[in-house]
C-alpha cells in the first residue's frame, strides 16, 4: 500500500511527477520486479519529464503564437515552395538561435509565411527556448501603451529575454519618427543577442524605403538582415487550397 504522507510530502515538495509516478508503480503488479535503484530511477525520470513537459507549456502559452499548432515536421518544402529542405533541417536543429542569428520570410499574401513562422517558434518552445510573438501593429500600440504607464523599460526588458521574437506583417503598418525609433531601440537592443523572425509581404529590397527615414533605416536593416536567412516563399495562397495544413 501507498504510503500517503510519502505521497503528500512529495506534493508539498513541488515533485508532483515523481508523486504520480510512486501512485502510478502502486498498481503496477510488474513493478515489484525491479530493484530499489530501478524504480527509483524511473521515478526520477518522471519528475524530469513531468518538469520538461510543464515548461513547454508554459512557453508555448506565453509565446502567444498566432499558430500554436503549427509544426515544422508538417512544413511544405517542394521546390514550387520556395522552402529548401536542407534548410529547415539545419533551422530545426538550433544551431541559428545559438548565433543569434535571424530568419527573413517574404511573399505574397496567403504563401504560408505566419504558419512557417511560427512553426520555428513552436519548435524553439519544445526546445525549451523562451518565444514570443507579435504582429507589427499591435507591437507598435504595446510600446505607446507601456511609454504612457511608464512601463517601456519593463517591456524592452521581456522582449530582450526572449531567444526567439517573432515580428508578423512587416511592412502593413505606416511608420512614424517614434515607430521607427522603437524598432530601432528592440532590434538593437536584441542584435547579437537572441534571434528574430520577420514576415513580410514586401521584398527585403524594399524595407529601406518603408521604414522612411534613411539614418535610422540603415541602423535597423544593419541589424536585422546581414545576418539573416532569407527565403521568398511562393506558390498560389495557401487558403484557397483544399486540404493544405497551411496557411497566413
């Protein structure tokens, strides 16, 4: 029989994986087999699993990923795609997010480009890297909103900590003197640092001439693309074909 303040002292030690695994070995008639060292290993295996799958989650909730059931495993990489495959798998394997290095993804609207990225996000937070997604638009009024409640720091701060950031629909948003001087502030304060991925309807070419102002253009395209990966990402929408996992 279980013994129940074991069982609770474990709970109340925060170990509710290995609390559940000792519930679990109870009714386990085999598990009477192992020796002590091999039941308490699997024990600890559980409370390592159980900690591993409660961060992800965690992550994956404060990402706030536009797509959280995106999957890099699902990801279109025919050649018609504009995809390559070599490049997703060297991307899956992290090595980038390590060199801080960033991923630029561009085309038509409908080509996938929100799925693809936040496919990688959600491959970062199963990582266990800490993502957070955002649309340009909404970023720009949370840096009004946070200057206002005298809490800019503060959010500079959370978004320095983030290994991966993700910026959707670059481009869509008009710019102003203090737009561009917030991007500028979050993109240097992150270069060399962590890791972005940008989505844009507009070519790479053209970034220059949207964010308007040539000084500070130069200083935020010198951080964000000589660096970076770049795929232009093609085909017809993604939304208007039956059967396609993805779509954005």
């Amino acid at each position: 029989m279980l013994n129940e303040p074991t069982y609770e002292k474990l709970r109340t030690m925060r170990l509710t994986g290995m609390a559940d695994a000792l519930l679990a070995q109870q009714s386990d008639p085999e598990i009477s087999g192992l020796s002590f060292d091999e039941r308490f290993a699997l024990l600890v295996e559980a409370e390592e699993l159980f900690r591993d799958n409660r961060r992800r989650t965690r992550l994956m909730r404060e990402a706030r990923l536009r797509t959280p059931s995106a999957c890099v495993e699902d990801l279109d990489c025919s050649a018609a795609r504009g995809l390559p495959r070599d490049l997703v798998r060297q991307l899956m394997r992290g090595r980038w997010l390590e060199e801080s290095r960033n991923l630029l993804l561009t085309g038509k609207t409908g080509t996938g480009k929100t799925y693809v990225a936040c496919a990688f996000g959600q491959h970062a937070c199963r990582d266990g890297q800490r993502t957070a997604y955002r649309r340009l638009s909404l970023l720009l009024q949370e840096f009004m909103q946070a200057r206002a409640a005298g809490t800019y720091p503060r959010l500079l701060q959370s978004l320095r900590r983030a290994r991966l950031l993700i910026i959707d629909d670059w481009g869509l948003t008009p710019l102003n003197e203090v737009a561009r001087r917030d991007l500028l502030e979050l993109l240097d304060d992150r270069y060399g640092r962590a890791s972005t991925v940008i989505t844009s309807q507009l070519e790479v070419k053209h970034w220059h001439e949207y964010i308007g102002e040539p000084t500070v253009a130069d200083a935020i395209l010198d951080r964000v693309v000589h660096n970076a990966f770049r795929v232009e990402l093609k085909g017809p929408s993604r939304r208007d074909t039956k059967g396609m996992k993805e779509d954005g």
